[in-house]
C-alpha cells in the first residue's frame, strides 16, 4: 500500500466567523451521533418537551473521560475556538454493528413517552414494528424508494450504477409502527475487487434481521427472473420470509406495458405480491407501506421515534461528498474513490469545522480530481458544502484533501477500517 504523501486541500467555505448563522435547525446532532427529527418550532430553549432525551444525558455523562478533538489549519488559527465534538477515547465505543439488532423493549422510550402508554400497555399490542431488507440490481431505484418511504434523503442517488455501497438503515415511524429499512448494495455477479465480494456481504447480512423482503426491479427493462438476486441477497431465507416484488419506474412506461409486466412477473416468480410504483414521484409508494405494515410482528418500536437512522452524522457528510464525486466526474474515478470525514468539531458559536479525505488508487485520478489550478475539486468542495448545510440545517466550514492509496479496493484491512466489514464508526 502506498501513501501519496501530497494532498491538496481546498476549503469549500471562507474561514467560519465567530457569530452563529442560521436558524433554528431541524436536525439536532447529540453525543449519540444520531440524527433527531424536530420540528423547528419544537426547538425553543423555553419548550417543556426536551428534544434531548435521558438515554442521551446519560451517554453524554460515560464520556466524561473522552478526549475532545481540536483541529487548527491555515487561516482558522485565530479564530475562536467552539466546543469541539466528543469522541470517545475507547475505540471499541466508537464503532457501530450493522448487524446486531437492538432489544425490543419499551426501555427506549422515555419517561414522557411511557407516561403517555395506558397503565396496562394496551397501546403496544397494536403496534407493529420489524425489518425490511431491500433488494434489487443496480440503479433499480432501492435507494429512491427507501428515500421516499423514510421521508428525508439519507441514501445517495445518481444516473450511474453501484452507487450505494454501504448497507444503510433507516427509519420509518409512525403513531403505530415503526419500518427499518435496509437499503443494500446493487446485487452483483462479477465482483472484481475484494470491495465488491464484502458488499455483497452485507446484502446478504442485511437479511438476517429481516421481518420481510422488497425486491425492486426496473420496469422499463425486459422481466427477468430473480433467482439470483434472491440467491445474492436471502438465500436460504427466500423460504422463510414474505416478499415483495416493487416494479419501479412505472412513470416512464405505458399503463398496458404495466400490466403485461406485472402479469409476467407475478407468473413467473416466487414471490406473495407484486407492486408497480414510481419511487421518484412517489405512486404506490404508500401501497408498499401497506403490504410491509401487513407482514411486520407486533411489539414496540425498536429506536425512538423521532430518529431517522443509526448511522451518524458523519456518515452521512461522507456520502454527500461521495454523491458529488459520482455527478460531477465520469467512467472510473467515481468507483476508485472513498470518502472519509476525518474530523467533525461542532461549535456553538461558530460555523462546524468538518475536514473530508478523498482516497484514490492512483495519481492520475489525484490530478483528473484535482483539476486544473484545482477548480474541479473547488467545484466539488462548493457542491457538497451547500447540500451538507441543507442535510444538517446548518453552516459548516469544509476542508477536502486528496490521498492516494494503492489498490484500496483490494485491501481487506482498510476496507473494514472504512466500515464495509459490517461496522462503522460512531462517533
């Protein structure tokens, strides 16, 4: 493996000033690294409902022995210093499992919330909550409809194949049920790097904690069986689980094609249902919804309800960039690029200071990257900053460098320590 000892870095944003600009914001990031729905008029210091729950407080509190990052560069060096972003000094608290699935048990709601259940809890035993994975061959829509049915933007969507990687997890919830999507890694048969053998790992882990399946395919294309996408993504499961076959893309067909389709596919695949939606406008989105809900256990909600994922903040930061990176550049520099957030300081009183690496494998990509006098990079950097501020509904200061790390992609360690071995950090 080899380091590029030089790296360009380019700020996306002038040097953050000491004043707090913005409103009030609609996502609140704890300790925890969760992200909070709230909605902004909840967020008056004055309100009696707290949006910072007990669990947090007490999170907050174990890392009384955590060290605080601070980070100094350039033209930041006189500015006033914000508090920065807690992170644990344990490294094993750091990292989140994909896999393992949390206790199901009212202990995750707070006393506000158990105060509000009848004295006999008879307001859970109507109330459904589970796993589902999402399936499909690459640029299917997966990552569109699990957009749509979360209701926020957590997974990237590009023109262009394989852009998920990860597997990511969020979360739908309502007054009586509670959705955690899967959405997985496009299933693949020719994998060519160790990268893609450990992404398909974690499609396959994806459904181990599954209530139930969607398979999404792409209505514009001829019907094609599913054997090998059950095969890639459940295995011996596919018997054992209620499937869903999503037939996106229904806009972009007519409504007799539709038909002759879902006669097509209902004939001849093993599945319970089939749905045709458009993910992008969301039609028939809110069928799916209901077959899920349908098929889902009853018992309490897994997560707190106003939490859209368990991956952090950062994760998603990196994902931003990596989305840009797939727009903006063509044929192998998306596919050879990692993007990983180094550091996150939040501060108070001052735009949040987030510092990006983007690995390559080669110098050639550095400089196609890069750009000429470094405007492509400068493109980029503009690019993600303005969309990470609307995600996080506020200002952040953003630095990017670029590294170069042979064959990346074929290095098991790394690519575990970048999250694709079924963990990610936390904080």
């Amino acid at each position: 493996m080899k380091l590029g000892l030089a790296a360009l870095r380019i700020s996306a944003a002038p040097p953050p000033t000491s004043a707090r600009e913005g409103g009030s914001p609609l996502l609140l990031l704890l300790p925890s690294s969760r992200i909070f729905h709230c909605e902004s008029s909840s967020l008056s210091p004055f309100s009696s409902r707290s949006p910072f729950r007990p669990p947090v407080a007490r999170f907050a509190a174990s890392l009384e022995n955590s060290q605080r990052n601070s980070i100094h560069c350039g033209s930041n060096e006189d500015e006033e210093e914000g508090e920065p972003y807690l992170t644990s000094s344990n490294p094993s608290a750091s990292l989140l499992s994909l896999s393992e699935k949390p206790d199901r048990s009212l202990a995750l709601l707070d006393e506000y919330e158990l105060e509000e259940l009848d004295p006999d809890r008879s307001t859970c035993r109507n109330h459904r909550s589970g796993y589902v994975a999402v399936l499909g061959r690459p640029n299917v829509g997966k990552s569109t409809l699990s957009n749509q049915m979360i209701g926020q933007k957590l997974s990237i969507v590009t023109e262009k194949p394989q852009t998920t990687r990860h597997r990511i997890l969020g979360i739908c919830s309502g007054p009586e049920y509670q959705m955690i999507l899967y959405d997985t890694p496009g299933v693949i048969e020719k994998k060519m790097h160790m990268l893609d053998s450990m992404m398909m790992k974690n499609v396959r882990s994806a459904a181990i904690n599954a209530d139930c399946v969607l398979v999404v395919v792409d209505a514009c294309k001829v019907p094609h069986k599913i054997d090998d996408v059950l095969e890639e993504g459940i295995g011996t499961l596919r018997d054992n689980l209620p499937i869903l076959l999503v037939l996106n893309k229904k806009d972009l067909i007519k409504p007799g094609e539709i038909a002759k389709r879902l006669e097509w596919y209902q004939k001849f695949t093993n599945v319970d249902d089939v749905i045709p939606v458009s993910a992008k406008f969301g039609q028939g989105v809110d069928d799916v919804k209901d077959w899920i809900l349908s098929k889902l256990p009853f018992g309490p909600a897994y997560y707190p309800k106003d939490i859209a994922s368990e991956h952090p903040e950062r994760f998603f930061v990196a994902e931003i960039v990596r989305e840009k990176i797939f727009t903006q550049y063509r044929n192998e520099v998306p596919y050879a690029c990692q993007v990983n957030v180094l550091n996150y300081i939040s501060r108070p009183t001052s735009k949040d200071f987030i510092q990006v690496e983007i690995v390559v494998e080669k110098e050639s990509q550095k400089i196609i990257l890069i750009g000429k006098g470094g405007k492509a990079l400068k493109v980029l950097a503009t690019a993600a900053r303005l969309d990470i501020e609307d995600f996080l509904q506020k200002k952040v200061f953003l630095e990017v460098e670029v590294k170069v790390k042979e064959n990346w992609r074929q290095d098991e360690g790394l690519l575990r320590y970048y999250g694709y071995g079924g963990q990610i950090r936390a904080l």
